[in-house]
C-alpha cells in the first residue's frame, strides 16, 4: 500500500518564481489498484510521481509504501521497489546496449549479488519468452542496441523492464504520449496485461480521458497541486468521458472567476 500524508512541495521558494506543485496531498493507494491521474498542465501530476519515486525530497509531508516510511529515502534505493516508464522513450534504457543486456540488467534489480554481467543461457531463454510476448518480433533481435528501436518498441521494453522483477509500485508518467496512435494504444494493451497478469499497484499520468475511463480502478484528478476528484468503485466503473470533461471546463470556470476576483480586488485597491 502506497499512503501519501499531508505532502507539500515547493519549487523556488522564496523567488518571483515560486510554485507550490503540491498543496498537503494525502492519498492512499491499496494494493493491487490501477489509478488513473489526470489533470490540467502544470497542475502537478509528474511532481506527484517524481516526489514518490524520490527525484527530490518533498518539504512536508510523508510517504509510505508498505508501511515502511520512505519520506527521506533516496531515489536509487527506492528504485529497487518502484518501477517507472516516462514520456520520453529515450528515458531509463541504455541506448548503446543490447535489448538482453538491458533486460539482464533489469532482472538484477535489487539484487545484492548479481549475475554478473555475462548471461547465462537459462536466463537469455526465460528473457526472450518474455521478450515474444511483447509480439513485436524483437525475439530474433536480442543482441540489437536498444537505440536502434522506435519509440513504441523502446517503452514496449522498458515496461516489460520495470516489471521484470515485480515492483511494489509502477509509476507511469504519460508513457503513450510521444507514440503515434496505434503504437500508444499497443503500449496501452500492453501496459494493461502486465498490470493485471502482477496485480501490480500503479500509477498512471494520463492525458487520455478515454484512457482514464477503460483503465484501472480509480481516477484521481489534480489542479493546482491538489487531488480535486477522486472516483472509486461503482463511482468509477460508471465514469464516462463527458463527465471528465464537465470536471475540467468547471475548473477552468472557477479558475477564470478566481482570476475575475483577483483582479477585481487588485484595481479597487488603485
Ligand atoms: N524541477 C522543477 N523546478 C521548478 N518548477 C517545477 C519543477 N517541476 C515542476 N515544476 C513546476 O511545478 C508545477 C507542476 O508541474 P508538473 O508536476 O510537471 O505538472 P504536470 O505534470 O501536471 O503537467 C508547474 O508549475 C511546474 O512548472
Ligand atoms: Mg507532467
């Protein structure tokens, strides 16, 4: 279980460029849920997911992932419990290896005593099965450079990566977004295989509202740095797209009014 208490972050503190990404975030996330973020841009869903994943230390708050506290944990040792696909497919392979060499590596994760760096032909062998039920006939192609690859067969690998020893959390962050359609909506099926075959507890930055609506369990939805809806079970199962449309033309309303006002107030005092 992921819990997330009271989480405040602050960039440029103190500066004219100062932005509070997150506002005393709590959100506890069960074992096993898919959860679906969404949300405006800038409104702070990576800021979310980097301060879980440890990129930065959040300035308040506290964060648990199966009961361990690991608020002041620094981010290569959450790494061994965390998994986490980007946006960019140039984001968490090595480029110059080989599709088995970043899948070898993969496999080490958390491992005190590795493998060492030669792979041993039981593993090659589990590696391409795993590899073949990507269907991407990348099987036949295990000694290629990972930079070699498309985009949609780069974040195809590096989620089969992330789950390759099992994550206690998944974090991905709008890993469709640079892929053409029909390569997003392969990567897309992919991702919900792997999710449901490890039941794994994840969290999904989505710009898709269609995504958000046949994925997961939950969809939580962030504006200025806060979770402003939260939709669970039934709740969830009867989401449609043109609910989470209304929620977002709502808060851009109340935002334009919030403007009005602040403006208003600013001229009277002139
Ligand atoms: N490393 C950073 N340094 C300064 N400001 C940042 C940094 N990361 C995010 N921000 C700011 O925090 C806010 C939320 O950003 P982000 O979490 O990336 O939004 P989203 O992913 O929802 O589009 C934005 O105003 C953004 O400019
Ligand atoms: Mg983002």
């Amino acid at each position: 279980m992921l819990e997330l208490k009271s989480l405040c972050k602050i960039f440029n503190a103190g500066t004219i460029n100062e932005v509070m990404s997150l506002k005393n975030v709590n959100l506890r996330i069960e074992d096993g849920s898919f959860v679906c973020v969404l949300g405006t841009n800038g409104s702070g869903k990576s800021t979310l997911l980097n301060a879980v994943a440890g990129t930065f230390l959040v300035d308040s708050g506290y964060i648990t992932l199966n009961g361990k506290d690991i608020t002041q944990w620094p981010e290569y040792k959450r790494a061994f419990h965390i998994g986490r696909v980007f946006q960019n497919p140039f984001s968490g392979t090595a480029p110059a290896m080989s599709i088995a060499e970043n899948l070898a590596l993969a496999a080490r994760r958390g491992k005190k005593r590795g493998l060492g760096w030669g792979l041993p032909d039981t593993l090659l062998n589990s590696l391409r099965d795993r590899v073949k039920s990507l269907n991407m006939g990348l099987e036949d192609r295990l000694d290629t450079p990972i930079g070699k690859l498309s985009g949609g067969q780069r974040q195809a690998l590096t989620l089969l990566m992330s789950s390759l020893v099992r994550p206690d959390l998944l974090l991905l962050d709008e890993h469709t977004a640079a892929l053409d359609p029909k390569t997003a909506s392969k990567v897309i099926e992919l991702t919900e295989k792997i999710v449901n075959e490890g039941k794994l507890t994840t969290l999904m930055v989505t710009h898709s509202m269609q995504q958000a609506v046949n994925l997961g369990d939950r969809v939580i939805m962030m504006h200025q740095g806060s979770i402003r809806y939260d939709f669970q079970g039934e709740e969830k199962k009867r989401l449609k797209v043109n609910d989470l449309l209304s929620l977002f033309d709502e808060l851009r309303r109340k935002d334009q009014i919030d403007t009005t006002v602040a403006d208003l107030l600013i001229n009277s005092y002139v």
